[in-house]
C-alpha cells in the first residue's frame, strides 16, 4: 500500500485518484473554517504559490471533528477558502481524521507518522502530512507548526 492507493473526493462527489499527483511533492492537512488557526489556508497557499512549478501541491480536507469547526458543508468549505484566503489548491470533501469513522487515508498517514503524542491520533485541525516525490509519508507537522517552518523541509524534497 502507498499514497497511490488512495483517492479524495472532491466536493462536488468527483472521485480523485491520489496516482494524479505520482512524482510531486505532497503537503496533506486537516483543515477548519472557524478555527484559531484557520489563518494557516493562507500560509499553505503562499507555499504553493511558491513551490507549484517546482512540484508542490498542497491538499486540504476540511474536518469538523474539532469543536464543531467545519460545520457548514464540504462545498461551504471550499468557498470559504477560496473567498477569505485566495487558496487555489485542491479542497477535498470533509472527511473525519479519527475514530471508527475516519478515512482511510488519514489511517494510513497516521500510521506512517504517528507523532509524538500519546496516541498517533491526530490532536487537532491543521495537522500537515508531507509526502515525498516516490509517495513515502516523511514528515508530520503538528496543528501549532506554522507552514513556513516546512519550507527547508519541502525544499529538500523538490
């Protein structure tokens, strides 16, 4: 099993095989519209503003498992990211990132880097996955890691 294997859905229901993106360099988060550091959307977007042409793409999948701060619906989110931050990266349908319910895909970046935390759980809205360009989870960035401080990282990578 890779990252390959996996597929997100758009909000309008399109199925997107995660093999469209073999050969870049992926940067995965959970995300939320009413969240303290929802103001991240924008310094994800500036690093795919930057990193784009050099193969970066940033996926984002909105989640309302964290104090009720995704509630409106998947097409609500996407809106919201794009009028508030510009963002012009791929929005996902929401998905649920913990419990008997979470997607499979969060299942397996949790299990190829579970954090430092107790539990491999993620612990709240913003925790970004970095994915290399032969789909190996590499790096996993807590919700309070701001996105630039990956810049070194994803340079590395590119």
């Amino acid at each position: 099993m890779s990252i390959y294997s996996f597929a997100g859905v758009t909000p309008a229901g399109k199925e997107v095989p995660f093999t469209e993106y073999e050969g870049k360099v992926l940067l995965i988060a959970n995300t939320a519209s009413k969240c303290g550091l929802t103001p991240q959307y924008g310094d994800l977007q500036k690093l795919y503003e930057q990193y784009e042409d050099q193969g970066l793409v940033v996926l984002g999948f909105p989640c309302n498992q964290f104090a009720g701060q995704e509630p409106g619906t998947s097409e609500e989110a996407e809106e919201f990211c794009q009028i508030n931050y510009g963002v012009t990266f791929p929005i996902f349908a929401k998905v649920d990132v913990n419990g008997p319910e979470a997607s499979l895909l969060f299942g397996y970046l949790k299990g190829q880097q579970p954090g430092s935390a107790d539990s491999s759980d993620i612990q709240w809205n913003f925790t970004k996955f970095l994915v290399d360009r032969g789909g190996n989870v590499v790096a996993r960035f807590e919700p309070k890691e701001a996105p630039e401080t990956m810049k070194e990282r994803i340079e590395s990578l590119l």
